[in-house]
C-alpha cells in the first residue's frame, strides 16, 4: 500500500508552487527579484516548474550594484538563455549617477539599492514582487506574511499585517500599493541546499569550494580580487573555500570548506554552528534591530 | 551564564533522513509567561537548531538585563516591541528538523486580544501545544486555546504542564490538572489528547526523558511529536481539486497544450478516473497527470500539479473536479462560524464583503448573525447584533456566485474562507463551514 505522504522537501515545493501560481492568477504584474544568489535561483527554478510546459509568465528583475561577481552574472545570463523569461535590469551605478542616492561611507550598496529597486518597481508598474527570503534567515523575517503587504511608499508595517489564514492568500490591492511574496518562507537553509543537490540546479561556482587567496578581517574571511584588494600591512593566504551567501562583492566573505561538490555543502550545512548572515555579512551586524529598521523602510 | 552549547555529533549518516522524513507543523498557546517561548527556545536548543551567533546575541542580551539564565525566549520574540515589552504579539514561525521529520512551528501569543493570531497558526496546524502553569492549574485561557484549537480543527492537542520544578515535580499536581482538562474537553470534540509534565527553563520531559519524573510513564515532548501519526488525519477520500490556473502555452512548442493546475486539496486522483467538472456538470475523465519532471501515476495532498482531461471542456480558475458520484455542496448559501479579526470595524448584519474560498473570488452579504461565542465561557449569545475583534460567531450568508463547499469538520480545505473588507482590503475573517464541531 502507497503512504500517500509527501516527504518535506517535495512538500516545500509544492506550497512554494501554489504560492507562485496564485500570484500569477490574482495579480496584474508579477516580477521576480532576481540577485543571482542561490535562494532566487531556487525560486527561478520553482517557477520553472510551476508553469511548464509554458515559459516563466512574468519577468525577472536584477537590482545591478554594480559591485557582482562575475560569475554570478554569467549563471544569470545562462538561465536567461535556458529559460526564456524577459529580464529587466535596475542598475544602482546609474542611481548614483542621477542623484537618486547616494554612495554610502562603508561602501555598501546594501541600502540605497532600495530606492532604485522602488523606483523600478513604479517604472513597470510591478504590483508582486518574489523574493527568496525565508523566516529561519533572521528575527524579522520570522513574523513576515507569505503575501507582505506595503503601502504606496513600499514600506513594511509588522504591526499591521494581514491575517494569513490556510493557504488563502489575499493580494488584494489598491493602486501604487504592493504586495512581496516570498514562496520560500518555509524553507530553511538546509532545505534550500538539499533541493538544489536534489534537483541538480545551476549555480554560479562561488558556492563551492576551491582554493582562493584570501584575508582575514574581524574573524571573517575575505577574498583578494578587485572589489577587496589587499590593504597595507595585511598578508594574503591561500584557503580551500566557499561562499554560503551572495551579497555585495566588496562586502561579502566566505567561510573554510573542503565541499568541491554540492553534497558536500549539505554535509557541511547540516553540521554548522553559524546562521549564514551572521557569518558572511558585514551589513547585517550593525544592530539588533538592523533587519527590521530596513525591511520598514522598503528592502526586503 | 549556565548554557553550554550541546555536543556536536556527526550528521553526515542520518542527512538523508534529515530531508527525506515528512513534515509536521504545530501551533503553540498558552497564557502569558506559561513558557512558550522558553519551551520553544528549549526543544531549538536541545535539537541542535540555534547557530551559536544566535546563542551568543541571547546570552549577552539575557547578561546586560542581570538574568541568571540564558532567556531562551529571546529567541523567538524577534520584533523590537516585543523584546522591549518582553510578550510575544504577533505569530512568529520556527523551524526545526530531527532525523525523523522537519517541524515547523507557529508560536502565538495568548492573550485575549490575540485570539486571531492563535487562529491564524492553528489554521494548518497538525498539534496545538497547549500550555498551563504548573503553579496556576487550569485558567480560563486554557479553555479558550483548547475551544480554538478544534474550532479550527486541529488533529491532536498536547498539553504541557509547565513548571514542574516550581512545584517539586509532584505527581499530585499534574493528575489533578489533567483530570480537570480532561473534564471540560470532553465537552469540545478533541479526537487526540495527550499530557506531558515539563520543565521548559530546566528541559525536564522536554527533549530527554525526566529522571525527577520518574512516576510519569510517557514520551518526552519531543519523542512524542516525532511519533505522531498525521498521515491519517488528511483526507484520502474525498477528490477535490480546486482548479488554481489554466496553462495554455503561447508557443510554437507546445501549441495544443491545455493543463489545469492546482493543488490537490483532499482525495487521491489517478489517470483514467472519471470527473465531474463544477459548475459546468460535466463529466469526463483524467488524461494525465503532469508535473515539470513528467507525468504521475497519482496525485493527493498538498502535492501540486497539472491535470489534463479527455474532453474539451470550458474549466476556469475558480472551478472544482470532483468525482460524479461524491460532490462537494454546490450552494449560495453559507452557514459559518467565523473568527472577527479586524480591530477597525465590527462584522454587522446587511454588510458585504468580498469572500475567497478555495481559488474563487465572490461577493458574500451577511443575512442572519445567529449567536456568538464566548471563547471563554462557550456561552451563546443570540442576541448578539454585531462581532468585534476576536470574537466568535455564527452567521448565515448568502454568496453572489455557488461555492463547492464540504463541511469543514469533513475536509479543512473546501470547509474554509476568508472574508475580505471591499474598501480596505484587509483580511477581516477566518470562516468555517458548517454546523458546530461541539457540543457546548
Ligand atoms: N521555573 C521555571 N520558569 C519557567 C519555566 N518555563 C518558563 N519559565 C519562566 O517563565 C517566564 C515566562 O516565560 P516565556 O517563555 O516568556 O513565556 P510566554 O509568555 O508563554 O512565552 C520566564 O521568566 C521564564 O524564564 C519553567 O519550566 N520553570
Ligand atoms: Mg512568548
């Protein structure tokens, strides 16, 4: 006799794929925010699947820095290519360049990227916006509705959300107001490995592990290249090691690791003691609070 | 500080397990300061689910405020509000997994002005853990998370007696509360009840069996939600497929394509069943069963997918397939019980709102409200004329268009709706269909 019980991951996959299909139902116009970063390239993927056989039904919109990898960059153009769905590019440099923000002293680009991203969003008219955020990434998160409601200025109310009942959702909406959709809340960061080893996804080789040139700065560990080059008095050394998280260039570190292979990093997963934010982001540290201060104001 | 991180064990052999095993999801309640958020910090910690950079903002937070322990609580409560107030005001999710099953835990507060927050995480909750005070026995909230909790229907109900060590883990204490819960939620219909006395802050019957216990012959908390049997609890019986999207590709590839996707709400469909398509009657049968890695052999809940159909018929967003000879009611008329969440105006007779039920959108008019619930006492008040935040009630309705609607004793998906205000487009209503689950 079949158990009829779905195992947790196929489970995750279909929430996340009911989530997406409502979206397209109910809402004018989707767009996905794309980073490049493993979490949207598993919500690409889901997409994928959620509407086969016909393409993507809404685009994907890369909020550029400017500060990438490249070879982030080069998988974006490749599941482009693969896959068919429009993509729209919202460039930060150009932001910058117009007076619409400002470069910030630290030199990240964490939190002016969302004014262009809101401006973006106005641009296209865009009234859903997936993102790959997930509740077990951070405190704040942990309260966010599936379907977040913000007003016409893009800002995010925790006192005031919708009530999320079942899996009905409600996107209902008035004019210049949004909704973001996360169809991963549910996902944790092993899961989310887990489903790409399964699944066998594209990624851009900076999550597994090589060896890399790097230094060390306030016990994190980052690599020597154009966007962090050696400071003075500092010595470079060379570590086998991987990225969990794709953030800025400039700013984001990668940890020690012996996983060459995609199993590999879910053994290593499963074994750590670190949230991925805590270990690899220098823009999160700043406060207790630091997520919740910017999710109000727009980010996601 | 006396919390060490636990041992660090190899994982590497039950992985598969880690990710292979199933799914439960449960809702937390209890009154204030009953240790809800201790015992969820607790069952994270012993499981090895807080990342030491957590533990360590939990340990310097708990040290600058002079606790003796590491609050455990600080770990859920995750709003700045919160953590200045120190409650809990909002539904916060965890998430944890053992080799056996990945867990996923709804963490509501308790107070009155809450109750829409415990419906919300009890919606798809498989467990309501309910706590109670050691020291306080059996309060009046006790009642009103237990009368919620099969309200909404929830499977299987745990309590925890809390804070053993405050009163010598005596076995008197715990009996005496148990014969009290079992004596009024004989009134409400709870199909599984189970007891644990525990200690959240010390971890006693937590994760680990206790040793000061050792009168008590039951699993641990933990051991005992690893075990439960929900497999059963879904309905296998019933096909109800609530059609979610049309796929019709717009492409020279897959020009011919005509696939109804959506989520297999209750029953298990296969190729080559007959259906009956609502509202437009007509039978047919299941061709096929796709999904993007290639067709099924069957499809049953919550599993996502596309169903296409031997014959061409005009099946919209909104519709149901269902077997001919077992149909869900096809009706205007709505009779619910309804939980109020809106703070800014009441539920009154003669108010329209906008209705969501499975996938289809109408206009529902409230025509009768029959009585309202005190969620405390379970007293009937018929004379009730409007519902306010958090408050309970019966109403009847009539609908702008027919729902394909089950009790929602009989099937939680094609029971429920939500009510949704047409100016402000907030959610306003949680809704259950049906006559009362109870008798009270
Ligand atoms: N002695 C003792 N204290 C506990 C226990 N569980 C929780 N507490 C304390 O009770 C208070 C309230 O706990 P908290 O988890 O915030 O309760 P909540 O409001 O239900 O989330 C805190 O000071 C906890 O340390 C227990 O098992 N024994
Ligand atoms: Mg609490």
């Amino acid at each position: 006799m079949k158990s009829h019980v779905l195992s947790q991951l196929r489970s995750l996959e279909a929430e996340s794929i009911h989530i997406m299909r409502e979206v397209v139902a109910e809402m004018e116009r989707p767009c996905l925010l794309f980073s490049g970063g493993k979490d949207s390239i598993v919500m690409l993927h889901l997409a994928v699947k959620a509407f086969a056989p016909a393409r993507v039904p809404f685009p994907i919109m890369h909020v550029d820095t400017g500060l990438n990898f490249q070879t982030v960059l080069d998988c974006r153009d490749r599941w482009v290519e693969r896959t068919g769905v429009q993509l729209v590019v919202a460039s930060v440099q150009e932001g910058i360049d117009r007076g619409l923000v400002q470069e910030e002293p630290n030199g990240s680009r964490n939190r002016i990227q969302t004014p262009v991203l809101l401006e973006a969003v106005e641009k296209h008219g865009f009234d859903a916006l997936f993102g790959g955020g997930r509740r077990d990434e951070e405190k704040a998160r942990a309260k966010e509705r599936v379907f977040s409601f913000r007003d016409d200025f893009g800002q995010w109310d925790p006192k005031n959300q919708r009530p999320e009942i079942w899996s009905l959702y409600n996107g209902r909406v008035h004019q210049g107001e949004s909704i973001r959709v996360f169809p991963l809340s549910n996902w944790t960061e092993l899961d989310i490995w887990a489903y790409l080893e399964a699944e066998e996804i594209d990624l851009p080789d900076l999550y597994l592990a090589k060896e890399r040139e790097v230094v060390e700065r306030g016990g994190m560990l980052f690599e020597v290249n154009g966007f962090t080059p050696l400071k003075e008095g500092e010595t470079a050394e060379v570590r086998s090691t991987r990225y969990r998280t794709v953030g800025d260039a400039n700013l984001t570190a990668c940890v020690e690791s012996a996983a060459t292979t995609l199993h590999g990093v879910v053994e290593e997963v499963a074994a750590v003691r670190l949230t991925e934010r805590g270990a690899t982001r220098g823009d999160d540290k700043v406060s207790e609070a630091a997520m919740e201060d910017r999710k109000k104001e727009g980010y996601f | 500080m006396t919390t060490t991180l636990p041992e660090d064990t190899g994982t590497s052999e039950t992985l598969n397990e880690v990710v292979s095993g199933d799914l439960l999801r449960f809702a937390t309640a209890g009154s204030v300061d009953d240790g809800k958020s201790t015992l969820i910090g607790r069952l994270l910690f012993d499981s090895k689910s807080i990342f030491a950079d957590q533990l360590e903002s939990v340990e310097q937070v708990s040290k600058d405020r002079g606790n003796d322990y590491a609050d455990l609580s600080l770990l859920t409560d995750g709003l700045r509000a919160e953590r200045e107030q120190g409650i809990t005001i909002d539904v916060a999710y965890r998430y944890f997994a053992t080799p056996k099953r990945k867990f996923i835990i709804a963490d509501t507060p308790g107070h009155t002005q809450y109750t829409r927050n415990m419906v919300t995480g009890a919606s798809t909750a498989d467990v309501a853990l309910i706590l109670v005070d050691a020291r306080k026995g059996v309060v009046e909230q006790s009642r009103r998370h237990t009368f919620l909790a099969t309200l909404l229907g929830v499977p299987h109900v745990v309590v925890c007696v809390n804070k053993m060590d405050l009163v010598d883990y005596d076995e008197q204490v715990f009996e005496q509360i148990r014969a009290e819960f079992t004596e009024f939620a004989s009134r409400l219909r709870v199909p599984d009840l189970t007891f644990i006395p525990v200690s959240a802050l010390v971890g006693d019957n937590v994760v680990t069996r206790s040793e000061k216990m050792p009168w008590f012959d039951g699993s641990p908390l933990l051991s005992h939600l690893e075990r439960l049997h929900v497999a059963s609890d879904r309905n296998l019986v019933d096909v109800r497929f609530p059609v979610q999207y049309v796929i019709r590709p717009q492409q020279t590839d897959a020009r011919d394509y005509r696939g109804y996707a959506g989520t297999v709400a209750s029953g298990v469909m296969k190729p080559g069943d007959r259906v009956l398509a609502l509202p437009a009657g007509l039978e047919t049968t299941i061709e096929s069963i796709d999904t993007a890695d290639g067709p099924v052999a069957e499809a049953y809940p919550p599993m996502s997918v596309t169903v296409r159909l031997a014959d061409e018929i005009d099946i919209s967003r909104g519709d149901m397939i269902c077997r001919p000879n077992n149909a869900p009611t096809v009706t205007q008329d709505v009779d619910a019980q309804i939980c109020w969440m809106d703070e800014s105006a009441s539920l009154v007779q003669g108010k329209k709102y906008a209705i969501k039920h499975t996938t289809r959108w109408a206009r529902a008019m409230v025509k009768t409200i029959s009585y309202r619930v005190d969620v405390n006492t379970l007293h009937r008040d018929e004379e009730a004329t409007e519902i306010k935040l958090n408050e309970i009630a019966r109403i009847k309705m009539r609908v702008t268009k027919p729902l394909f609607v089950d009790s929602y004793q009989a099937n939680r998906q094609t029971g429920a709706f939500i009510l949704v205000d047409e100016a402000t487009n907030k959610t306003v209503a949680a809704g259950m269909i049906g006559g009362p689950a109870h008798q009270y």
